[in-house]
C-alpha cells in the first residue's frame, strides 16, 4: 500500500452543504467525521481500484473559503462540488469562488464537476446551465489543457464513485 506522501492529492473544494464531507464518508465509511460542517478539513486516504489517493475535504463555510489556497500546491485533481439544487445566488457564488481558486497559481490537471443531489432524479445542472455559470473558468481549464470531466452523485450514498476518478492515462499526467 502506498505510503500518504506516495498517495495522488484530491483536492475537494465547493460552497457550504455541497456534499463534499458527504461524498467523503461513503468513500470511507471506517472513518470517525465530526457532524455538521467542516470546521477546517477532512484528509482521508482511500483506495479506489487498488491505487491510493488523500482525499482532502476542505470546509466551504464562507469564512473559511481563504484557506484553500494552503492546500492548493502541488494538487493536481481537483473535484469541484455543487449542489444540483443551487439557486441563481449560490450557483454565482460557487462560480466566483472557483474564479478566484483558479487565479491561484497552481497544478491542476483534472478537474471534476461535481453535481450533488439527495434524490435519484437527473440533474438539473444540465451542461449548459454549467456553463452559464463557470464558462470563464471552463474556458480557463480548456486552454491549459486542463481534462474537465463530470460527475452526478447522489449524496444518499447510491451512486458509483468511478465517474470521481481519473481514468489511469490521466492519473499518470497527474503523477508526472
Ligand atoms: N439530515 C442530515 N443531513 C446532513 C447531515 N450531514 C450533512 N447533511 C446535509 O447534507 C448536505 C451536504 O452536507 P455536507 O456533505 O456536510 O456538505 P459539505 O460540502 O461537506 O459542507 P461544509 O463542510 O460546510 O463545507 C447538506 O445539505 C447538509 O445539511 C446529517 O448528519 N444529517
Ligand atoms: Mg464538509
């Protein structure tokens, strides 16, 4: 198994009550979280498909959003968590939150969308309401040749976690 330095960094960033801690505990159901919302971060090694990650699930409470960029260096996967039941306000505040993470100078290689729901019904964040929303900061990742991949998950805890992971050619980009 390989050691937490040896593990490729996930970076888990979104707005308060995204679902990241969610996503989190299913991943990792031996694992002791506090309840309600993250007070700093959750770091949790896990291993999807026989290859280590550290999950690092930072708290999204607005006065706590200055903080990412600590975590920031050296990320190279980020998941981008929102809920698929965000209104016009938070959808424009998640948005402006990322624009300002991306500013940063970092080492993202791929990017997941990451839409959240409590019910099994198709999101409503369909591509193109996305893209309202995050096309400067997709246009952004397009350009530096950043992969954007998506995934739906069902906070319940019944929806695959492959779509959350990067396929093995991009692990290795992420490696390099
Ligand atoms: N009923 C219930 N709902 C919960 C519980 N924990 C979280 N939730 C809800 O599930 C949604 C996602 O919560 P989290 O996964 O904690 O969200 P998060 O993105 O980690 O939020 P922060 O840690 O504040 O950044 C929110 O609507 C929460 O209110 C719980 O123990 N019980
Ligand atoms: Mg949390």
């Amino acid at each position: 198994m390989a050691t937490p330095d040896e593990a490729t960094r996930i970076m888990v960033a979104g707005l308060a009550g995204s679902g990241k801690t969610s996503i989190l505990k299913h991943l990792k159901p031996s694992a002791f979280f506090l309840p309600g919302p993250t007070m700093a971060f959750n770091c949790e090694c896990v291993i999807f498909r026989g290859v280590s990650y550290m999950i690092w699930d930072l708290a999204g409470a607005r006065n706590l959003i200055c903080l990412w960029k600590f975590y920031l260096p050296g990320v190279k996967i980020m998941w981008w968590c929102v809920d698929d039941n965000d209104d016009h306000e938070r959808l424009s505040e998640s948005a402006q939150a990322l624009r300002d993470l991306l500013k940063l100078r970092n080492e993202i290689t791929h990017f997941v969308f990451v839409t959240t729901a409590i019910t099994d019904t198709e999101p409503t964040l369909t591509p193109a309401r996305i893209d309202k929303y995050f096309s400067s900061s997709l246009n952004h990742m397009h350009q530096r040749g950043i992969e954007v991949s998506r995934a739906h998950y069902n906070i319940q805890g019944n929806s695959p976690f492959l779509p959350l992971f990067p396929t093995a050619k991009n692990r290795k980009k992420a490696l390099l």
